[in-house]
C-alpha cells in the first residue's frame, strides 16, 4: 500500500481501540439495536456481516424529511449524490472513489434483487423507486463480486421494498410549485398479502425562464402493485407489477462568472432557446419469484423479471432510444445447522434501440456459489464466480460494427469475529470486474452526424481489501471501514478527444465512519464521515500515452460529512438539524489536473420540524438549504450545473387509515 495509506491505519486502529473499552451507561427508550441485512443472500445481524454495511431502515426514512429518494441518499449515507447535468430523476452515484461523473457505472444498483443499472451509459432511474414504498436500504461496499457480478466494483446499493399493511395517505405543497401526494394500502389473508402504492409529485421552476417560456420543472406518477402466496408448505409465488413516468425539464449549464453572478439565471450555451433540456422516461416492469421446498433444508428458487423503458428527448435536440431488459436466475438455497449455501444460474439481457440509430445489447450468463458459516462468534463468507458477457452493437446498414465476449471471473472472501457483546471486527477480500457499456467504444462525429468506432476498451478489474469493526450500546452505533483497492484498465472518458479508455492501473484508498448516538432520552445525532483519494499510477493508453500519470481521478472529493442532530422537545413533537459538506474536487473532465476551474465545496444546511397530532395524524414541516448557499457541478472549466442553488420548504400531512 502507499505510504500515504499506511498512516491512515494508526488513527483507525485507536478509535477501534477506545471502542473497545468503551461502556455506556446511559440507556433510554430509544435503544440501538442490530438491522436485519440481506444484501448477501442471507439475513443476519448488520454487526456481523463480513463487509463493510450501511443500513437504512423505514423509521430512518419517516424521519429524514426528504420526500424523494435521491436526497435521502445524498443527505444521511457515504454515497456522494449529485444530479446527472442537472437530472435529479438519473443521478450521478459514487462510493469509494471512482468519480461522480461515472462512478454509478461501478455500483449496482438494484430493488428487490432487480438490477436499475442500464446497458448503455445513461444513469439509473432512481426516481422510478418512490420513497414511500422502500422498507430498507443497504449499501454493501466492496462486496457483491460474487451474488451481483459485472459492475460491482465499488459495491452494492440494495433497495428493499415493503408489504404494505393497512393505509396511509401522504401530501404534501411548498415553495417553488412544490406538490405531491402518495396512497399506499396492504391486505394480509391466510396465506396471502396483496399491496399497492401510488405517488404523483410536481416541482416547478428555481431558474428564471428562457424566450420561450421553458424553465426547469418536472411531473412523475408512479404506482407499483405486489402479492404474495404461501402455502402451508412454505412454498412461496411472489408476483409484482410497476409503473413510472417522467417529465422533466433541467437546465443547462452556466460559465463561473454566470454562476458567482446569478445561479438561477436562464442557462444558456450561446445557442438560442438552449437554457433547458427537455426529457420524458417512462418504464414498466413486472417479474415473479417461486420458491419450493425440496426438504426441510433445501430450497429451490426462480425468478424473472422484465423492464421496458422509453427514454425521449424532445429539446434542445429531438432523440429517443427504447429500452428493454431480462433477468433470470434459478438457483439452490441449501442450509444444513449453520452453513448457508446458494448456488446458481444467472442471465441477462439488455438492449437499446432507436429509429434511424442502431441496435445495441449486452448479454450474461453467469455460473455462482456462495457459502455463509457461523462458528461460534464467527461469520465466514465466500464465493465464486464465472460470467461471459457478449456485446453487440448494430449498424444501420445491419452489418455488426461490434461483436465482443468477455470471460470474467470473480470471488470474494470475508469474516466477521463478534470480539464482545458490543465490539465486531471484519475483513473482506473482493476480486471484481467491470465490462464497458456497449456506446463507450463509439464517440460522436459532429460534422457527419454518426458515432464513430474509437477502438476497443478493455473490461476493468478490481481487487479490494477492506478491514473494518462495529460497535453497537443501547446509546451508540459505530461503524468504521479502511479500504484498499488495487485497479487494472479502470475506464475513464478523455475529453480532449472525446473517447472512452483505459488507465492501465490505478488504486485508491480511504476510511469511512459512521455514528449514531443518543445524548438523552431527548437528544440523538449522527455523522458519515468518508475520506478517499483515487490515484492514476499508469497512463499507457494509445490515446493518451502515459499524460496522466500520476494525475488524480477527477470528481472524487477527498472529505464528505453528513450530519444532523434530533431534538424531541416533547413526546409528540420533533426538530432536526443537518449538514451535507463536500470537498473540493477536480471538474469532471479534468483529467490532466491543470484545469483553470474546480468542483466548488458543497453545503446545504436543512431543518425539519415534525408533530405528531394524535396517533393517526402526523405534520411536518421541511426547509431545505436554509443558509441560502449556491451549489453547482462543475463538468469543465465554465460549464457548470446549478441546483440547490437557494432556500426551499415544504409542508405536509401523513394520516394512517
């Protein structure tokens, strides 16, 4: 490891230390406990896992005062989130140092084991997951090699969805044309549950309006539909149907004298009615899931899943591509005393088509086992993996411009030691992989209005080690990880020449904390804390020849603190305070480093008053960015994104039926 890693390793070891050593004594009515976790296939205590975790629960999530997922992410986890050049709706996501501008091409992202990550380089479409419907979130960093296969290489974003028991109603109006509202009902019978949920949201302009009209806005309706059928066998069918739609208008970027001026002036890129970009997505998914029992200690488990997905840009520039995506797996979940294995079958297949463009698709097949061991006061975890990926990419004439497979293989190896009832420590080895998405080998010729083939980019690989501890008191909750990752052929953009490369080898390193504690039975707070540095140790490529040698990753921020703290000034009523803080960064595109202008620090200070009218009834009241504090993402020297550019507030009701 570098030396510059190494000295990290004093620093966490004596916070271990003290940990350990630790007693609370104080203890109220809002105890910490352990979370269930299941990203790994098998559900065990967040304080055991062999990987580094993050876990979000539903009371977390009722209590944030967001009311879209991506800022739950970017305001209380270690993901650094920030819009897709201005696009809440397909956020740019990174973990662990692979760039804002691309790091969500190395975390999958996946609800209820479906994976959002697409096969072209467009971001997942978060805002298809509605934030009532989210029963817990996970984050497996530097895990997932194994169960998720090509692109986990950062980790995993595991969201799991609830089963809806009862009703509730949830509205909401604010500042800026703010509106929305959200049902959700679940019926349980002798054997089987039926849920439904639905949600619309409108949020209107925070840019002044263009010679047209336009201004940023956006409308999204979503409704999703869930059952399950056990038998007295345990055997289980679980079925589920969804839909999403989007219409959104985001602006455009602005020069630095532009943004220092006036952040919410109309974006404008010298070409008239330019300001704002316009794009509609709509998608539907289905899938079913049957789970039979072979004996007592044998499970045979199926799936499916279908997403079609319509992506239409109608301005500044009229394009669209069409989107369809299959999954399916068949696998043998077999437990015997306390070993737990799971092996299988996994395929999937993804294209995107457009009218007067070309066909693209990529294909797995992928051959896994997974074995979880509990000994005594350990958790071992290890794995295997083997995929071959195909990547195709038709011309318009038919002729097969690409037609590439990629063999990769993976493994990932863990343990957990539970030191005393308050104190774990974990170690976790991963070996993981990442193929190109099929339009990173072409870029666009302007002047003949084609994309060109720029050459082949080889798949990246990713070996990371990470040591970590846990530390839960009924007061305190402790998390800690130091990582280690060691990169070959990382893909990265090269804005001089506007193509999609290698780096021949790279590394990155960091340590992330995260607390929770109760001060009283009254006062409770919580920090993320991650430090990261990304490093390109060697630049061989043929299109840059070893320029970016030694170079730092562009769009990785070295320090990122999130925080808050609760006040329950009485039973029934509560306030917060939070603190989201970015460090600087190299813009997007600068990857040489010598760029005039930089990712600015970002700030957002935001407050959220909750009451509690009777046990039914529930207000709330939330003021986003109350100090008024300009924020943008800066892509290149003055092309910069505004957002969150100015103070906010919402209001609303939540009644349970």
């Amino acid at each position: 490891m570098k030396n510059s890693c190494i000295r990290l390793v004093p620093a966490f070891c004596a916070v271990a230390s003290f940990c350990y050593s630790l007693h609370a004594e104080t203890v109220n009515s809002n105890e910490f406990s352990t979370v269930k976790v299941t990203a790994s296939r098998v559900e065990m205590d967040d304080t055991l896992t062999p990987f580094a975790s993050e876990i979000y629960t539903k009371s977390d999530i009722q209590n944030s005062g967001v009311n879209s997922l991506f800022e739950f992410l970017e305001k209380f986890t270690s993901l650094q989130v920030t819009p897709s050049s201005g696009n809440k709706a397909s956020p740019n996501l990174d973990a662990r140092g692979f760039g804002q501008q691309f790091g969500y091409e190395n975390l999958v992202v996946a609800v209820d084991g479906r994976r959002l990550n697409n096969v072209d380089m467009s971001n997942p479409f978060l805002s298809s997951v509605a934030l009532n419907n989210i029963e817990r979130i996970e984050i497996a960093l530097g895990s997932g090699s194994v169960l998720f296969g090509d692109g986990a290489t950062a980790g995993v974003l595991n969201i799991v969805t609830t089963q809806f028991q009862g009703a509730t109603v949830d509205a909401h109006t604010g500042s800026n044309g703010q509106n929305g509202a959200a049902v959700s009902a679940g019926k349980a019978y002798e054997g089987f549950h039926i849920g439904f949920s639905s949600d619309q949201t409108k949020v209107g302009s925070f840019s002044q309006k263009d010679a047209s009209g336009n201004a940023d806005s956006s409308k999204q309706n979503n409704w999703q539909i869930n059952g399950r059928w056990t038998t007295s066998n345990k055997a289980k069918l679980d079925l589920f149907a969804s839909h999403s739609d989007q219409d959104i208008w985001y602006p455009g970027y602005l020069t630095q004298s532009q943004w220092l001026a006036n952040p919410s002036q109309t974006p404008s890129t010298g070409t008239a009615g330019f300001g704002f970009s316009h794009q509609n997505l709509n998608t539907d998914t289905w899938g079913a899931k049957v789970t039979l029992p072979i004996s007592t200690s044998t499970s045979l488990i199926g799936s499916y899943n279908s997403e079609a997905k319509k992506s239409s840009f109608l301005a500044p520039y009229t394009y669209g591509y069409d989107y369809s995506k299959q999954e399916a797996e068949l696998a043998i979940d077999h437990k015997v005393d306390k070993l737990k294995t799971i092996f299988g079958l996994q395929f999937r297949n993804s294209d995107r088509s457009s009218v007067g463009d070309n066909v693209t698709s990529k294909e797995t097949q992928a051959l896994f086992f997974q074995n979880t061991h509990f000994i005594e006061s350990y958790t071992f975890m290890y794995g295997a993996r083997t995929e071959e990926v195909k990547l195709n990419y038709t011309a318009l004439n038919g002729s097969n411009t690409l037609n590439d497979t990629k063999r990769l293989n993976s493994v990932e190896t863990g343990v957990n030691k539970k030191v005393n009832d308050a104190l774990s420590i974990f170690t976790n080895y991963s070996h993981s992989n990442r193929t190109p998405d099929v339009d990173m080998f072409f870029s666009y010729d302007f002047g003949a209005h084609r994309q060109v083939f720029n050459g082949s980019i080889a798949p990246m690989s990713a070996d990371t080690v990470t040591l970590g501890f846990n530390h839960l008191t009924p007061s305190q909750k402790l998390k800690a990880n130091l990582f280690y990752a060691k990169l070959k052929n990382e893909i990265f953009y090269e804005p001089n020449l506007g193509v999609n490369t290698n780096y021949s080898e790279t590394h990155k390193y960091g340590i992330a904390l995260q607390e929770r504690i109760n001060f009283n039975s009254s006062i409770d707070g919580w920090v993320n804390y991650t430090y990261t540095t990304a490093v390109v140790d060697k630049d061989s490529s043929s299109v840059s020849s070893g320029s970016f040698n030694g170079t730092f990753v562009p769009g990785v921020s070295k320090n990122v603190i999130n925080g808050g703290v609760r006040w329950r000034f009485n039973p029934a009523t509560a306030i917060s305070l939070t603190q989201t803080w970015r460090d600087k960064a190299y813009a997007y595109n600068d990857v040489a480093n010598n760029a005039s202008q930089f990712q600015k620090i970002y700030r957002s200070t935001d407050l959220m008053l909750s009451h509690s009218f009777d046990s039914k009834l529930q207000g709330y009241v939330s003021v986003k960015n109350l100090l008024n504090q300009a924020n943008g993402t800066w892509v290149d020297v003055n092309q910069i994104y505004p957002y969150n550019f100015s103070r906010t507030w919402i209001v609303g009701l939540k009644v349970t039926l």
